[in-house]
C-alpha cells in the first residue's frame, strides 16, 4: 500500500515563501500524476498543480507564475515551491498521486497572515 506524507507547511507572511514536500512510500514511477490540492475553510476544494510522469506540468489560475511543482524519483517526491504567497493562499494542502488507483496524503497546513 503506498502512503503520501507531507511536510513543509507552517505560518509564514505575506509575499513569503514556503516548499512543500511530498514523500511516497514506494516507487513513484508506477504513477501517471502527481499533484497538490488544497482546501480553506468553507470553500471547494481546488487543484494548485501537477505534475505528469513526463514532466508536463499544469498549474491553476490563482498560483500560475507563483509556485512551481517538481519531482525527484530517485527520492520518489514531489515537491511544491510557493512564493509571493498571499493570505488567500491559507488553506490545507495535500498531494495526491494518480497508478492503479489515486492516493492521497493527510494534509498539511499553509497560514499565510501577517
């Protein structure tokens, strides 16, 4: 069974920066997608990015040219570099991979305030 683990949220402020960290538990070369959502408080969940196993990425409109999502399979990972992060940015971010089924990891949390 693979597990998706997050790191690298916190508190940060206004036009900071943060990285994001996604770890699998086996290989991620067996999966087609990988990518982060993330959900605030009271509103839908939304995707930020993702990545393809060909290195395509896809980013959503409200973090183009803000973050950038990468992946290093030799540590089977993805990763999620954000800045100029906002106070709208503040939301629980989660990786998921898409392979013979879609996984998800637990979440982490992003606070983005002065």
């Amino acid at each position: 069974q693979v597990q998706l683990v997050e790191s690298g949220g916190g508190l940060v402020q206004p036009g900071g920066s943060l990285r994001l960290s996604c770890a699998a538990s086996g290989s991620i070369f067996g999966f087609n997608v990988m990518g982060w959502y993330r959900q605030a408080p009271g509103k839908e969940r939304e995707l930020v990015a993702w990545i393809s196993s060909m290195d395509i990425t896809n980013y959503g409109d409200s973090v183009k040219g803000r973050f950038t999502i990468s992946s290093d399979r030799a540590k089977n990972s993805v990763y999620l570099q954000m800045n100029s992060l906002k106070p709208e940015d503040t939301a629980v971010y989660s990786c998921y991979a898409i392979g013979p089924k879609v996984y998800w990891g637990q979440g982490t949390q992003v606070t983005v305030s002065a």
